[in-house]
C-alpha cells in the first residue's frame, strides 16, 4: 500500500486481486501534482491494471487531466490500464469538455470495476 497526504489533497494505493486501487481526496492541480506522480511513479513500471478512484475527487484542473492522460500512456506501454472509477461532477466536466473521456475506460464504481474483464 502506498500513500501520499497534504492539506488538499489525500491518495491511497491498495493492491487487490488482478487490480491496483488509487483512491484520490480532495483537489487534484498543480499544487497537489507531485503527491499523485510519487505515488504513480512506484505503481506503473510493472504494468498491471490500474484503477483510479475518483469519487472522491472534488476538483481537477489541466495539471490534474495531464498526469492521469500520461500515466494511462505509461500503463499502455507497459502492457497495463489506467482505468477511472466514480467520475462525477463538477470533474467529470474537465473530461468532457477536453474529450479525455473518451479515451479512457470508465466505471460508475470499484466494485463494477474489478467485476469487468481488465486490459486495455
């Protein structure tokens, strides 16, 4: 298990069966961008399936957008997912608008997620 905490923002990693979970709190910008790629960063070079719990998430901006579109491409590569769970408003927003919601597989929670075939 791997975790980051700062005053805006909070990110957990569980190891489960045939999945990683990064469970994401609070603002993803900027500010808080180093917490998410530390973690990201010890997570991706073995590949793997990674779901990334956003239903927590009360605000991400283009910094936020960027890391997760970069990581999916760094997953790829590796022979993995970056998967998303729990995409909602007002974040969900950002994904429309810049159409990155199309690029990546979606799930409404961890639960459907990890009951859904994996890959990329």
């Amino acid at each position: 298990m791997s975790m980051a905490k700062g005053e805006r923002f909070t990110l957990e990693a569980l190891p489960l069966s045939g999945a990683t979970v990064m469970v994401m709190s609070g603002e993803l910008d900027h500010d808080t961008a180093a917490p998410f790629q530390q973690v990201f960063d010890a997570l991706w070079r073995d590949g793997g399936r990674l779901l990334v719990d956003l239903s927590h998430l009360d605000f991400c901006d283009s910094t936020g957008l960027n890391l997760l579109l970069h990581g999916r491409l760094k997953l790829q590569a590796a022979g993995g997912s970056l998967e998303l769970v729990g995409l909602h408003q007002p974040v969900a927003r950002m994904f429309h608008v810049t159409g990155a919601d199309r690029l990546f597989r979606t799930h409404t929670d961890v639960r459907t997620a990890l009951a859904a075939p994996g890959g990329p």
